[in-house]
C-alpha cells in the first residue's frame, strides 16, 4: 500500500501547481475543449483471445500554460460499444476515464520550432462490461504512471501551428482483475465498482505497463483571439500481471478542438 500512497501523492503534488498558483503570466494559459471520434480494439485475454471492435467516443477538458516551460492538463472521458466477429449486435462496452498533467522543459527553441521534453503523470481507469461472454464480472485495466512527455511544436504561416507529442510511462502502478473468478460474483453497485477498480494493484515496470500515446494537431485562428485545431491521436496499450493474461486496447481517433 506505501508505493499506492506514494504514487498518489506524487500525483496530487504535481497537479497542484497548475490548479493552486496564480501567476502572472496568465493571459498564456489557453483552455480548451475537445470531441473525437474513432475506432477503438479491445482484446482481454483473461476473458477469451477474440478481438472486439466498435466506435470510440471521446469528450475531453484540458489547459496549456506557456511561459518559460510548458504545462499541460487533460481530462479525458470515453465511450464505446464494441462487438467480435462471431456476435450480431454491440452488446460489450467499454469505458474510460485519464487524468493526465506534464510539466515541459523546452530543449530546443528557434524560429519556427520548439521542443519540449519533461515528466508525466498519468491516473487512467479502463472498464469493460462484456454480457455475451460473462455477465457476472466486470475487466478492467487501470493503472497510475509516471513517465515523459515529447511536444514538438512547429510555427506554420498567419499564426497556425503543427503540435505533435507522444508519451510513454516509466514507472507505474496497475490494477486487474483476478485470472480465476469461476465461483465469484461481482458487486454491481457504485461501491463494488470502485472497490473493484482498485483492487489488486501491483507495482509495474515497463512488461507489466506499456503505452504510446500520439496526438498530432493542426491549429489554425478563428475569429480575434480563437483557435481551433483538427486532431488525430493514436493510441496502444498493454497491461498485464506477471502471473496473467494480458489487456491490449488499440484506438485511432481524429477529432476537433476548441481553444478558448
């Protein structure tokens, strides 16, 4: 339990920073709000190896401080139905939620690009709900990760710009199911989700947690002082314990954000 405490104060030490203080370049710290779309796959294999497909749909809420360095701050929720080959309707669904804060530290500076490269924590819960295979369980993969964070930024003409960063996790702690729940009934209320959510977590190095988050967004103004940037972000994920079987989740998305 030390290394769960110790990961989640870490998080709520960084996350801190960017919602307490009040600095006085805040004019530089652009919210936005963002709605995409995609195709997202699942295969949990402590269920069955099939792979179950379905449309992804993803509202998020973040901010951007700029001054010396780089801040970001993302809330991501996600919805999906998904279905294998051998099932008529999308009966499986699959839910998400990631909580993600970096602070950057600019590498690189010229004219027309910027790199910026720092730390990362993610906090993401992972849920899925497949009836057609198991109507008594409930799998998930969730997990809190410390990794960095590469932010390429590319000024482009009459104030539009190219961003692209990818992320990958260092350092996590990780929850999954049991690999045998022949005999066992999960508890379906709020209180047995959560329990469930958060049980079994284990301490993680990169075999146990492994993802790439890529985004790569193309802003362009509106208006005065608006902009709005056309998205696409591709992400891949494996998380596995050492004596079970692994959750692998694929999803492409492309979608429109609105910088306030």
């Amino acid at each position: 339990m030390s290394k769960i405490k110790f990961g989640l104060l870490l998080f709520l030490l960084l996350l801190s920073g960017p919602l307490l203080s009040q600095e006085k370049d805040s004019a530089r710290t652009r919210h936005f709000i963002a709605l995409r779309f995609g195709l997202n796959q699942i295969r949990e294999e402590n269920l069955h190896p099939k792979v179950s497909t379905g449309t992804l749909t993803e509202l998020s809420y973040g901010f951007e401080k700029r001054k010396k360095h780089l801040q970001r701050f993302q809330l991501s929720l996600g919805y999906s139905r998904l279905k294998t080959n051998l099932e008529e309707l999308s009966k499986s669904i699959n839910l998400k939620m990631n909580i993600s804060y970096s602070y950057n530290f600019r590498l690189v500076k010229s004219r027309k690009f910027n790199y910026y490269l720092g730390p990362e924590t993610n906090l993401a819960y992972n849920a899925c709900f497949l009836p057609n295979w198991d109507d008594s369980h409930l799998y998930w993969a969730d997990y809190l990760s410390m990794g960095a964070r590469n932010i390429f930024s590319v000024s482009l003409k009459n104030k539009k710009e190219w961003v692209t960063d990818v992320s990958i996790p260092l350092f996590s702690v990780f929850s999954r199911p049991e690999l045998y729940r022949l005999y066992k009934i999960d508890k379906t209320d709020f209180a047995g989700i959560v329990h469930n959510l958060n049980s079994h977590i284990t301490a993680a190095h990169l075999t146990n947690v492994f993802f790439v988050h890529l985004q790569t967004e193309y802003r362009f103004p509106v208006f005065l002082n608006k902009t709005q940037a056309f998205t696409f972000s591709f992400d891949w994920l494996r998380v596995r314990h050492d004596d079970g079987n692994p959750f692998y989740q694929l999803s492409y998305q492309l979608g429109i954000k609105f910088i306030l």
